[in-house]
C-alpha cells in the first residue's frame, strides 16, 4: 500500500491559507495513481473539513497534530483528549489563571466546537504583539491574528463561560497567542509542564498544549502498520511534528520554507509553500513529471 502523508500550515497552504490549484490538481492525482491520503495537521477536524472537503474525498485525518484520527470513512480510531483527574485539573486551573493576570490570548478546541478568551482591549493586545515582531503596528498581522483565533471560534468574555467548557467537553488542544517576554515567563514559571503534556512551540509568540504522548506520528500508527515494510509512506511538512513523521517514512520531503533543522532530517528538500512546493515534490519526485 502506498501513502502519502501531507501537512498544511505552510506546506499545502500559502500564507493566505489558501490552496492553490495546482496543490489541489497534484493531490488528486496522487489518488487516481492509488495513493493513500493522509492530512496531518494541528488544526482541529471542522477547520481541516473545511479546507479540503470541496476537492476531495476519501482521506484520513490526522487532527490536533495526533489528538484526533479519523479514517477515510470518517469513523474516529483515536482520540487522545486532556484528562480531568484532579492533578491535571489543578494544573489547568493555575495555567488559566496565569494566563488571565497576565491577559493573554487563549483558545480551547474539543471535538466540534472552540472557545476563545478575549478582553475588551483585544486589538491593543494584538497590537503589542505585532509591535514586537515587526517593531511596528501593522494591521495586516493584526487582522491574521485576530482571524486565525477568533473566526468560527465562540468568543467569551467571561471565566465563567470558558471553566463551563472545559467541564462539559472533552479537550483536546489549548492554544496560546502572547508576546515573546511573556510566553518566555510563562515557561519559566511551569518549567516541568512538558513531563506532563505535549507542548508544541509553533512560533516565539504562540504554543499549543495536548495530552502526553500525543504525536502525528502516533496518530499515523493508527490508521496504518508503520512497520509494515510492504507499506511505502512519503511524508511532506515544514515543522518539528512533521520531521518525526519522516523518520518513519520511506521518503520524506521538507518544504523550502522550512527550517535547517527540518531540512536536514528529509530525504530531499522541494520549493516553498508560496511556490506550490507540494505539487513541484509530487511532478518531480514522486510521479515523476519533471517541470
């Protein structure tokens, strides 16, 4: 059985978070060439469905990087949400409670449904963050930001609201959107968080909290024998959770925007995802149509 596993955030998407026709061309012809589709992704299941379902069909779900695996007949094989025993949820409470003095932006997803944290001076907060990265305000960052958390997103101004959700959901993934400094007092004060739950640093402004042991490459074990030397998996991706995945793939193709470190871990490096670096890695490498 062949297989290709593929990323989305700066990978199969460009940095509008779209994707082009060219990327959505390539992966349907993987499918006609008898490829097993395999969408490995942070993002929750109702943002992956919303992004691909309109071209194409009969594809497992990686979600919540591992959390969440679904098979190409949607049923759910995995779901690895974050427990409610008394330690964790004593821990839960302090991080909200951190995150609350220090007005920082939070998001928690369960399966179908997400809450946000926000302050009556939101657009202030983002823009001290744009501020930090660009040393300027820019409002295209702001406008992403305020988009990326809030959109679809139930938006709460009230506590009470968000400890309500997390007792009446299961939870799969906590994100988090603050300035540098205090994502960096936010470790220094939970310095043994990551014996506890998965913590994935998606950027020096953002991170995301899953239960332990949760992985894409977990979630891959799932829905195919990884072992399985008759199984041939070729996996695409920019980021740290995706350079796992390549040490369990037969080839492993890092994107051209992603990092040295990332890049040296693949078999073979392709263009950037501005460029349609997934459909150049599928023409040039893997179906063999050189441009």
């Amino acid at each position: 059985m062949k297989y290709f596993v593929f990323d989305l955030d700066k990978t199969l998407l460009d940095n509008e978070h779209l994707i082009s026709e060219n990327n959505k061309l390539s992966l349907n012809k993987m499918k006609c060439k008898n490829f097993n589709l395999i969408v490995a992704s942070g993002r929750s299941l109702r943002s992956i469905n919303s992004l691909l379902s309109s071209f194409l069909i009969d594809y497992s779900k990686i979600c919540f990087n591992g959390a969440l695996v679904l098979d190409s007949n949607n049923n759910i094989i995995m779901k690895n949400t974050i427990e409610k025993n008394n330690e964790i949820s004593n821990i839960i409470t302090n991080i909200i409670e951190f995150l609350e003095n220090e007005k920082i932006i939070y998001k928690f997803y369960s399966y179908d449904k997400e809450i946000t944290r926000c302050y009556e001076d939101i657009i202030l907060l983002l823009s001290e963050i744009s501020y930090e990265r660009y040393n300027k305000i820019d409002i295209h960052t702001i406008s992403h930001y305020y988009n990326n958390f809030y959109y679809n997103s139930d938006i709460c101004f009230d506590l009470k609201k968000i400890n309500n959700f997390i007792t009446n959901n299961e939870i799969f993934k906590l994100e988090v959107l603050c300035k540098n400094s205090s994502l960096m007092k936010f470790f220094g004060k939970f310095q043994k968080l990551s014996n506890i739950f998965e913590i994935n640093v998606t950027s020096p402004r953002s991170f995301e909290i899953y239960k332990k042991n949760t992985s894409k490459v977990n979630g891959l074990s799932k829905i195919i024998d990884i072992q399985n030397t008759n199984n041939y998996i070729i996996s695409i991706g920019d980021g740290e959770a995706d350079s796992k995945l390549f040490e369990v793939s037969d080839l492993s193709i890092a994107m051209g925007n992603a990092s040295q470190l990332v890049k040296n871990k693949a078999t073979i490096v392709t263009k950037q995802n501005t460029e349609d670096g997934v459909s150049y890695a599928i023409k040039n490498y893997i179906l063999g149509e050189k441009q």
